[in-house]
C-alpha cells in the first residue's frame, strides 16, 4: 500500500509518516519499481501501535523504546506516565487556581495584574518577612486588592505567629468576610488547620462568623471548641458557656474562659444562670480540689445574689483552700459595696 492509501486510511499525515521513518519508527517494508514507499500489513499495525501509544502521552522517543527494547515494561512505562500526569495536572490546576484570584480581582489594566501576581507570589514566599509585608501591603488602599480566597489559604497554612496575625488582620479588614472558606477549614484533618481557621473566624466581626463560632460549639477538637466559647463570649453570645466552664474546670485557658464569663455576666439573668451552673460544677463529687478552687475563683467575676450566696456557702467549705478563697471573695466584693 502506497504512502497517500496509507495516510488516508490510517489518519496519520504523510508527511508524519515520513517523519517516524526518518525517526526509526516504522520504515516501509518494500519499494514499488518506481521507488514509491509501499507499506505491508505489518508495517500498518505498528502505525496503528504507535498511535494508540501516543494517545497515552507517550512521546515518540518513548514509543521507540517501548515496541522496540525487550527490557521495556509496560507497568514501568505506565507508572511514570501516571506520575508526569499528576504532575501536569497539578500544575494546571495551579495556573487555574491563580488564573481565578487574578480574575476574581478585576484587574483594570496589566499593571494591576502584575501588581496581584507579586502580591500572590509574595504571600507563598519562603521568607517570613515577605509574607507578612504583602498581608499589610494587601489591607492597605491598592487599586487591586488580594482575593479573599488567597488570602485565607495563605492564614490556614501559616506557621509563624507574626505573620499569621497580619494575615488575620488583612482578612478582617478585606470586607469580603472569608467567613465561609475559613469555616471549611474547620473539618480539616489537620489540628492546626482546624486551630487556625476557628482563630482567624474569632477575629471577623460579621455576622456569619458568629454563625460559624456558634456551630464550631459542636466540632470534636476541644481546641476549636474552647477559641470559639471564648470568641462568642466577648461577643456576648451566651451559647459557650458550659464550655467555658468545662475549660475552668479543667485549667484549660481557665483564666480567659472566667473573663469571658464576666463579660456575659453584665446582663443579670445570664449571671445568675452562669452562677447557677458553676456551683452545680462545684458539687460535684467528681470534681478535683484543684478544679473545685478555679471554679470558686471564676464567681468573682459574676454579679449578683446568686454567686454571692454561694460564695457565703463556700466559705464554710471542707476544702480549706476553697474556704479561703470565698471567703477573700467575700470580703472583696463587701469593700466594693462600701
């Protein structure tokens, strides 16, 4: 079969069959008296083979070796491939992914497009002194900010504290919330990814975030569990307070859990609720000694008849140190009404 029956049949160009012959790849078999290239049958499978190689990737050098060397494997052949495909792919996505910030930027001209792709660059730096310059720089008055999502990427995965608070700080101030990404980072298997998402959330005043505080109150890592009782605290959102006294009882951040109970405890119904619920902590025969006396301490943060009364209780307490210290309590607060 001549070369044009050949390139008609198979697909192939003639001009691409005449390259794989000067490659090697396949070389007509015989010559018509004319000298015309004629092809055989065989010579035909093997285009046929070397197409179906190229349809995985395989480049021409590749498919030399794999038709032609014994020694070629096909599960060798077909691992790299796999591996330089994950590798394309995930540098495409890549590109997407910085393609879409661009975009979700609005550029008005390539000036402002060169000025969002140093920024992105920046916040992946290596260098701990770039990334925090271009989260500043971000929050500041540019005519392109950074892409909320860029920036929320970069506080999950931030390791340094210095940088981490001025990724917050530009993420609170970029108006876009994020409130949405960040709470996705909360069902991170990673327990810092899980730390930093409900940490950045506690710094965005909107409302959303508080929604996403309120149901982090349910999350399983008792680190998101506690930042977002303490969060919704200062917020004045009374929904974490059994957990802030689970974290009094258990010296965990006792001390910013008992001024969070305070700032609650302004409103004289959820005072008494929140005095209610730390002497039923404290008569529990379960409850440690050492428990029992950073409980009695977290009454002196909450007004009212109700704490006062179980001060006067636990001053006659058996334990001597929580004696002491309703006591001492006591004695505050009656200098205080004076």
């Amino acid at each position: 079969m001549l070369i044009g029956e050949v390139a008609r049949r198979s697909g192939v160009s003639a001009r691409m069959l005449r390259h794989y012959e000067s490659l090697g790849l396949v070389r007509p078999s015989g010559r018509t008296g004319s000298g015309y290239r004629e092809y055989s049958a065989e010579d035909i499978r093997r285009i046929f083979q070397i197409e179906s190689l190229r349809s995985l990737g395989l480049s021409l050098r590749e498919i030399g070796r794999a038709l032609d060397d014994p020694g070629s494997t096909p599960s060798a052949l077909v691992a790299d491939l796999i591996r330089q495909t994950r590798e394309r792919i995930a540098a495409e996505t890549e590109l997407l992914t910085q393609l879409r910030r661009i975009d979700a930027a609005e550029p008005g001209d390539w000036k402002d497009v060169l000025q969002v792709i140093a920024l992105l660059q920046a916040l992946g730096s290596k260098s701990a002194d770039a990334r925090q310059r271009a989260a500043l720089s971000s929050a500041a008055e540019v005519p392109v900010p950074v892409p909320v999502e860029a920036l929320v990427e970069a506080v999950l995965s931030e390791t340094e504290p210095n940088v981490a608070g001025a990724l917050r700080w530009a993420l609170a101030r970029s108006g876009d919330g994020g409130s949405a990404l960040l709470a996705q980072g909360l069902d991170s298997p990673v327990a810092a990814v899980r730390e930093r998402a409900v940490r950045s959330l506690a710094e965005l005043p909107d409302r959303e975030a508080t929604e996403h505080l309120r149901a982090a109150l349910d999350n399983p890592d008792a680190v998101v569990r506690g930042v977002a009782a303490l969060a919704l605290g200062i917020r004045g959102e009374a929904d974490g307070i059994p957990i802030l006294i689970d974290m009094i009882e258990q010296g965990r951040n006792d001390t910013d859990a008992a001024d969070a109970l305070s700032v609650l405890a302004s409103d004289t119904a959820t005072a008494d609720r929140i005095a209610t619920r730390l002497v039923d902590r404290l008569a529990h025969d379960t409850t440690a000694a050492p428990a029992r006396g950073r409980l009695t301490q977290a009454l002196a943060g909450i007004p009212g008849t109700t704490a006062s009364h179980a001060l006067v209780e636990l001053s006659h307490d058996e334990e001597r140190a929580v004696a002491l210290t309703a006591t001492y309590l006591l004695q505050l607060r009656a200098a205080g009404a004076g």
